[in-house]
C-alpha cells in the first residue's frame, strides 16, 4: 500500500511539472544583426518546435600577435520542465560536435548537419561544430521569468521589443530599468550615487552602432570620471540589481567602483575589443555574483583595490555558477590595482562551480586562469576557490601567483599573498604553460596555499602522492614552479586540518 501510495504521488508530481512546464522565446527586432550559420529550434518534450532567432556578436583571435575578429553566434530563450534543443549547422556536415561546458555531461545526437540534445535545467552553453571555437553557438537557456513589469507602470523604465538607442541612460534611485526579451538597447547605463536600483530582463545592451560612434566627433564623452564608457557602470552606489541581461559592450560590461550590496545573476557578456574585461570590481564590498556567462577580449573578472577615483579595500566578493572564457588574458584576475599610499586589503573573497573553457595569452605576464597579482602595495588575504574545472585551454597557466611589480600598470610591488584555499580543481589539457607562485622579496611574501585534491589529467597532485621522488617537490608534478619567498605550499588529498 505504501508503495502504491508513493507511486501515485511521483505520478502526481510529474503531471503537475509538465502542466506547469513552460517555454518562451523571442522574436528579433526589424534591423537586429542576426547570423545564418546555424538553425536553431526549441521544444518542449514531444511538443512543436520553435525557432530562435541566432545573433551575431563578435570575438577576438590573436593571430601572430594580432587581433583577427570573427563572427560568433548565440541565442536565447526561457523555460522550464524539459525541452530539446536541435542545432542545424548551415555550412556543411557536422562530423564531431561538442557541447561546453563538458562538466555538464551533454553528449548530443547527430544527423548529418543537426545534432539535438536535452536541458532540463537552465544552462548557458557553447555548441562547438567540427571544433571550431570561433564561430560557435552561444546558447542561454534561462529561467522563466519571477518578474513581469507592465509597459504602462510608470515606475519602472521599461524597453519592449525592438531597437532603442539612448546614449548614457542614467539611473536614479529606486530605479527598475527592464530590457524586454526581442530588446537592444544601444547605449550605456550609467548608476551613480545611487541606491536601490535593478537591471533586469532578457534583452540585450550593447554599444552604439558604429556610424553613430563615427559621427560624434573624436572625443567620446565620459559616464563618469575614470570609466572608460564602460557598458554598465556602477559607481558609489548601493544595494544594485542585475539581472538575466545580455551585454555586448564597449570596454567593460560591467564596472563596479566604491560600491556595496551589488548582486549579479544570469548575466551574459561577450566582447571583442581591446580592454573589453568582463566584471572588474574597485574598492567594492559585498558583491554577489552568480550564474554567468563570460567570453571576454580581456579579463573575464578582475578585482583590484584603487584606480581612478575609487578609494578603498575590497572585501567579501562571491563568485559561484561561472562559466569564463577569455579569448586573451585571464579568467580570473585579483589585485592588480592599488593604492600605494594608502594600500588596500582584498579580502574575503569566494570562487565556487566554475568552468574555465578558454584562455589564449602569449604574454607571459599575463598568463593564469587564475591569477593572483599583488600589486600597489595591495594584501590578498583570505581567498577560496572550489570546485574549478578548467577544460583545455590554447595557451597560458593554470595558476599564477605572484607578489609583482609591473612598470606598465604599478607603482609599488604588492605587500603579500596570504591564506589561499584551492578545493577540487581539475584542469584536463595539455597546453598549459609552467604556473608560477613566487613572492617578491623577504617582507613582501606568499604564506599558506593549499591545494586540497587538485587532479592534473585525473592524476592526483598530494605531498604524499605515490610514485613522487623525495627529492621533487610536488609541484614539480602539478607543472607549477614553486619560487622563491613562499611559506606553507601545501598539496593534500583530503582536507587536513
């Protein structure tokens, strides 16, 4: 009887998750640039299918130490329940395909030029077609919307479907601004000295089209002093929303100077340009950022104490549910930037469930998916990464470390790297370069790094690791010189202490 009565309530539940299974998608706007390279359609399980409109965004490959940019693809759309997901490739037979990140397991069927698979959870995703990288599929399969504001809610700055231009948008205070799904917003948002304000959506933003940047005469006009005319600009404000937006900026996609209780969720980046970072956060606190998506010409996330005009330390910074692809420089980047006279601590900082599908940097300087380079005068102290994969990359460095001084961007070497936590990483590749963790002089040093099951190509790096020679380190087998001014660099296979 017990059984049957559990029976009942598992074919009860499915029932109601299918009644409550919902789908959206998006028609483009009339002069959206849009791509042919690939037919996509989405359904859900056994019902119609549905086409989505594919984007053109584009990206950067270095090429002799040039920058070649390519046209890349992507789409979006809402749901839930289960749908399945056919990508028709329009240049020719599809002999391998894959779909990143491979963490997640999707192992797609092929037909000649289509290949279909299943999502049952929102993913954002890389559909990659006789590995070429360049021109590949971005899809972001989001979750329905909670929010549903009204055109006519004169409260809330709203942008339904179709192209809107508006230069520098700026918010104000208890501010909703709402990119509609079918939205391009070209222009920038500008939050400054603000508090209470949301970005939320499905549209896009992005810069302005290239003739209006033409026209306007040789200087651009600043957001604010010391931005760059960055795509989103949040600037000593607080308590700061965004939200399920995809951005194709100029420079950064989003900037965060001297703020605090800034909270980034769904977000989606790719760029092209030089200097075109990810998230980069200054002198900011309490900073939430979860479930993205960034492909970057430049730094995927970088957190650094002073530049410009923003003054301060930065602390209690979350990162978790990432996917970071950086087309040149780094993933991960922290501490750069400071302020030597009056130097700043980055502290309480966590990175966990991130995937790491690209880095390809031939400046050696700036090689590491995750990087750590104390400059300025700058402490990092306090830092935890969990759960890292990091799938092959084209060239760089696992781990970069380092108390640095680099003539081009300091004024001082940075005052140490303390107390950092590596937790489950697992880097699968054969194109890294030797990582490096190296202090910088007796004062300014790195203490206590641990690397808690770290796996090279499924080997486990340990101290106490079989087959290691006593007379190597155990970096030595991680591929990781371990310089000199370094306390307490330790590899264990299950948590110690």
């Amino acid at each position: 009887m017990k059984k049957r009565i559990i029976k009942l309530f598992l074919l009860l539940l499915c029932i109601v998750s299918r009644v409550n299974a919902q789908l959206i998608t998006y028609k483009a706007p009339v002069g959206a640039a849009l791509t042919t390279d690939f037919i996509v359609k989405v359904r859900q399980k056994g019902g119609e299918w549905k086409t989505l409109p594919t984007y053109k965004a584009t990206v950067t490959n270095i090429v002799n130490t040039k920058s070649e940019h390519q046209a890349t693809s992507f789409a979006y759309f809402d749901f839930s329940g289960t749908v399945e997901v056919a990508v028709t490739y329009n240049k020719g037979a599809v002999e391998q395909a894959r779909v990143r990140p491979l963490g997640f397991g999707i192992v797609p069927r092929i037909q000649f030029n289509t290949l279909s698979f299943f999502l049952d959870k929102p993913r954002n995703l890389s559909v990659e077609i006789n590995g070429d990288i360049l021109h590949n599929l971005q899809l972001f399969a989001n979750p329905v919307e909670t929010f549903h504001p009204s055109p006519a809610d004169t409260n809330i700055t709203y942008f339904g479907p179709g192209i809107h231009q508006v230069g520098v948008l700026k918010a104000r205070s208890n501010q909703t601004i709402y990119l509609a799904g079918g939205a391009i917003v070209q222009g920038q948002i500008l939050i400054s000295k603000a508090e209470n304000v949301r970005i939320l959506g499905r549209g896009i933003l992005t810069q302005l089209p290239v003739f209006q940047k033409q026209n306007a005469g040789k200087a651009e006009p600043s957001a604010v002093q010391g931005s760059r005319n960055d795509q989103l600009t949040v600037a000593f404000s607080k308590n700061v929303e965004v939200d399920g937006i995809i951005v194709l900026p100029h420079k950064y996609s989003i900037l965060i100077g001297q703020s605090a209780g800034v909270k980034i969720s769904n977000f989606k980046s790719i760029s092209f340009e030089g200097n075109a970072d990810g998230i980069d956060v200054f002198c900011s606190s309490d900073v939430a950022i979860s479930d993205i998506f960034m492909r970057n010409s430049d730094d995927c996330i970088a957190i650094y104490g002073h530049r410009w005009n923003y003054y301060g330390n930065t602390k209690n910074i979350s990162v978790s549910n990432a996917t970071l692809w950086a087309d040149v420089a780094h993933p991960i980047l922290i501490g750069t930037h400071g302020d030597t006279d009056k130097p700043d601590t980055l502290e309480n900082m966590t990175f966990k469930n991130i995937d790491v599908l690209e880095q390809h940097e031939h400046q050696i300087d700036y090689q590491g998916c995750i990087a750590l380079n104390a400059g300025d005068s700058n402490l990092l102290n306090q830092l935890r990464f969990e759960n890292i994969r990091v799938e092959d990359f084209r060239e760089g460095q696992l781990v970069n470390i380092r108390v640095m001084f680099n003539h081009y961007y300091n004024t001082s070497p940075g005052r140490g790297i303390q107390n950092v936590y590596f937790k489950n990483v697992d880097f699968n590749g054969h194109h890294s370069n030797i990582s490096v963790i190296a202090g910088y002089d007796n004062e300014r040093r790195i203490k206590n790094v641990v690397f808690e099951n770290l796996k090279i190509n499924g080997v486990s790096i340990a101290d106490d690791m079989p087959g290691k020679p006593g007379y190597y380190k155990t970096g030595d087998m991680a591929n990781i010189l371990i310089g000199e001014h370094t306390d307490g660099i330790r590899f264990i296979a299950t948590k110690d202490k």
